[in-house]
C-alpha cells in the first residue's frame, strides 16, 4: 500500500479488533467542546466522547477578540460583549442536545488580554461554564494531540496558527516532543503588519521566526492545523482538480503549496477569493498564506499533510482512558459508521480473519485499511444493485474519517466498488483511482472479490463463514467449506470464487467440501 506518513516504529501495533457490541453501544451521551480563540468562538458536539469522535453539530461565532490586543493590551468591549453572547448561545444549544459534558477552552486573546479574567468571570456568570484559558505549551501540546489523534502513528511537526498565535510543536507517533514554540503570528496580528505592506510584512514574520524556531526543530513532514491553512488546502485543492474532495490528508509538495501561498499574500492583482475559500475566511487568507510560505521556508520539510484535527479533538483526546487512545481512529470510525448500518454487525469481525488468507506478510498499515473495508462491506445493502458500486466509492472518499490519506481512502473505496461488483473500468473510479499503483489496485480488487464470496457463500452468518477457509496455491484458489456453507448456492459460489481467482492471476478455482 502507498504510505504517505512516516510510521514511528517504536510503539507496538494499535488493536485493530472489531467489535459489534462496542460500535453499537449508546455511549455516555454526546459531547461538546466551546473553543475561545483570538479570532472566533466555536461550539463542537460530537456524537460521543471516543477514539474517532463523529461531529454532529459544529457552529462558530467571528468575535475577533484579538482585534487591537497588541496596541490597547485589552479586549475591546463590542468583542467582549459577542463572546458573551456567543458562549450563552452554545451552552443553550447544548443543553437543548442534551449534552453529557460540555468543556470551555480559550486561547492566546484571552490569555493575553488584561480585562481576559473579566471575560472569563463574565462568561462563567452568564452560563455557569468554567472557562479553562491555556497557556502556550497546553496549546501547542493539544494541537499536536489532535494530529496525532487523527493520522496513523504521525512523525513529523504541527503548526497550529489560531487568531493570536502561532505555535509549533512535534508528534511523534502517539505522544508529543518535548520541544515547542509559541509566536505572536495568529491572522489578526499578521493581518495587522500586512497593512504596512507585504515586504514589510515578510520581513517581520522571518525576523520572528528567525528567533523563535531554532534550525534543529525540523522533520519532514509538516502537519498546519487551523482554518486559516485548511482554506489554503481547500483553494489549492479547486485548482489542483484533487480527486479527493477531503482537506484531512492531503498532502502537498512543500515548494508546490509554498508557491500557491505567494499567490495569496502577495497577488498579481486583487480579486475575489480563490474558488473553495467561504467568504467569511478572505479577509485572513492572505495573513495564512504568509505565515504558511514563511514558517515553510525555515523549517524546509519534504510535504505538507493538512490537518481537519487540533485542539479541540486534541484536548478530546487527552480526556481518553489510555486503553481508549491506543485504539486505531481508523478502524474504530470505520466501525462506528458500518456496522450499525449492516444486516448482522457482527459478520464484518468473521470476514476479518477470513480475508487474512490472501495477505499473508501484510504490513500493520495494510492491515488497517482491510479491517476497515470489512467493517464497511455491509453498508450498501439497501441501495438499488445498479448504483451499489459507484455510490460505496463516492461515500467512503467523502465520508468523515480519521486516521487515512486520501491514497488510502481511494483504496478502501476501490474495493468496496469491487464488493459490489464494480467493473475495472467504470469512469465513477476515476480520478481517484489514479492514486494507486497498479499493485494496490490489484490488492483493492481482489479484497473487493473475497468480499463478495464472503457474503454469497455464507449469506452473511458468521458461523457458515467460520466453516470455510480459502487456500491460494500457485495455479488455483481453492475454498474449503463444511455442509453447511454450500447451502446458499454452490453455482454461484463458483462463480464469485472464479472471479476472485481471476482478480488474483490464477486460472483455476474450486470448491473442496472438508
């Protein structure tokens, strides 16, 4: 499988079980996170407080509280009033969502700002929610936290540029370096220095940098984290033509995404925002996009991956039992939205082994994306035959993820299109299927094939499936099955064991009853 993200190596393989009971369990309720930073207020409930959090509600509020910190030291009073008005409004939101746990973070603004602790007191009064303002390394410590949270065993850097702040710190696989940084290069403060023009501008971001991140704070991968750069990724996406509509993941040569963000702060001519960004975000683009070009130039990494994950999801994350954070975010999404949505959920952890057969010598990160395609083998069921195919590969490269890249979504959509009995050649695969090798394509199509064997030999109970075993030799595939499991329909059974033989490269196929 094509691998994008440097594993750590170091810390053993994450469980990669599925469990139906789990996946299918109410949970302790939903959970939200308000989020205070210099720039905006923003409400996130997730469904539940797990390992792969799925949003179900996400609203936020452009307070600005930064505005004019650095030349009056205070928040102004119009700012401070909208942040109070805001935070009522989600907490009300909340608890209408019936809201288990409801956390308040707040950031550099609030931090900084001298009438801050009024805010905060003000904000507690109003909605009896305990603001917890962070100091620099929290916020660095979370936002690398949330990227980790959200790839599969990171190494790398993460910048994390809020309204206020900027800071930069290390994932390194499933816990966070020692060594960070925070600087004032939030939107609003670079937002302030553009005004004196963009030279002026550059050269005051590099003399920060220049002091504040040291030359031995450098990995290949850089992770940026914020909206600010999630709308650079989404602009340069639009003109790319990314096959995967996706900003978690993508990744991006460091001198390609270097020179679309000099289009952005230092334009030919000014215009209207590029296709992708919501107008609310042009007004920072070109503060991001500064930030971005110069914070890439020093630390001079060999990609960029874009991150939907940080704080929020990083200080979700640091709330998990330990046992609850080693889990694949992956496999527990995939879990989570499949196997409620299938006819017998607990089929998809028989297939698991099953498949096993045709792999052997599989890598962890390999392993993943096959557990994940199982648990979400079931989930077109109930579409019309002729659209199963292309609307399995739609959904899973769009589907809110965690823990993938888009190589290895158009993976695992491939071979749920091959479950489904898509056709190699259908054009719904392109132009993401041009993101895997000819190999990992093949891989797809054959775990597609074994997939839909599974489910016409056995019907979907999981003890016919227990009963049987596939053997793969070097001239034939050969399917092992008990009584039992030839009940459904031995002819077409063969069939689906031929095609399966044919995807792998070998001739010959048949059923031995044991």
């Amino acid at each position: 499988m094509d691998q994008l993200v440097t594993t750590g190596g170091g810390a053993p393989p994450r469980p990669l079980d599925l469990d139906s009971a789990r996946a299918l369990a109410a949970g302790d309720g939903p959970y939200g996170i308000v989020d205070i930073g210099s720039n905006s207020v923003r409400l996130v409930v997730y469904e539940r407080m797990a390992r792969a959090p799925l949003p179900r509600f996400n609203e936020k509020s452009l307070c600005r509280l930064g505005e004019g910190l650095a030349q009056t030291g205070a928040i102004h009073p119009d700012n401070f009033r909208r942040t109070v008005e805001a935070v009522r409004r989600f907490r009300a939101i909340a608890d209408a969502m019936g809201v288990a746990r409801l956390d308040a973070t707040a950031t550099e603004a609030m931090r900084r700002a001298t009438n801050g602790p009024d805010l905060q007191r003000a904000i507690t009064a109003e909605t009896g929610l305990r603001i917890r303002i962070l100091s620099g390394a929290e916020e660095a410590r979370h936002a690398a936290l949330g990227v980790i949270s959200g790839f599969f065993r990171p190494v790398g850097l993460v910048g994390d540029m809020g309204g206020g702040s900027l800071e930069v710190a290390e994932a390194l696989d499933d816990r966070v370096g020692e060594r960070w940084v925070s600087l004032p290069l939030g939107a609003l403060p670079v937002e302030a220095l553009l005004e004196k023009g963009p030279d002026a501008a550059k050269r005051a971001v590099d003399a920060l940098l220049a002091d504040g991140l040291p030359p031995a704070l450098t990995r290949p991968v850089f992770f940026p984290v914020g909206g600010g750069w999630r709308a650079i990724a989404k602009a340069h996406m639009a003109q790319a033509g990314a096959p995967v509509p996706v900003v978690h993941g993508y990744t991006v040569d460091t001198a390609a995404i270097r020179a679309f963000a000099k289009t952005l702060w230092r334009p030919a001519k000014p215009g209207a925002p590029p296709a992708g960004v919501p107008a609310r975000r042009a007004r920072t683009l070109p503060a991001a996009a500064l930030v971005l070009d110069r914070t890439l130039k020093r630390l001079a990494p060999e990609k960029v991956v874009f991150s939907a994950l940080g704080l929020r999801e990083g200080w979700l994350y640091a709330q998990l039992p330990e046992a609850e954070r080693r889990r694949d975010p992956l496999v527990e999404g995939a879990a989570l939205i499949g196997l409620p949505a299938a006819r017998v959920p607990r089929f998809a952890a028989t297939l698991v082994p099953w498949t096993a057969e045709l792999f052997p010598g599989e890598t962890e990160a390999e392993t993943r994306l096959r557990v994940a395609a199982c648990a979400l083998s079931d989930m077109g069921w109930r579409d019309h035959p002729d659209l199963r195919a292309a609307e399995m590969f739609r959904r899973v490269l769009q589907f809110p993820f965690i823990g993938i890249e888009h190589p290895e979504r158009a993976f695992v959509a491939s071979a749920l299109h091959a479950r489904y009995n898509g056709k190699a050649d259908d054009p719904a695969l392109l132009p993401a299927a041009d993101l895997l090798s000819r190999a990992t394509r093949r891989r797809a199509a054959v775990l597609g094939k074994a997939l839909t064997l599974a489910y016409r030999l056995s019907a979907g109970v999981p003890e016919v499936l227990e009963g049987s075993r596939l053997k793969v030799g070097t001239d034939r595939v050969t399917l092992e099955v008990g009584r039992l499991a030839r009940v459904p329909d031995s002819e077409v059974v063969a069939e689906r064991l031929a095609a399966l033989a044919s995807a792998i490269g070998v001739r010959r196929s048949e059923v031995v009853e044991v």
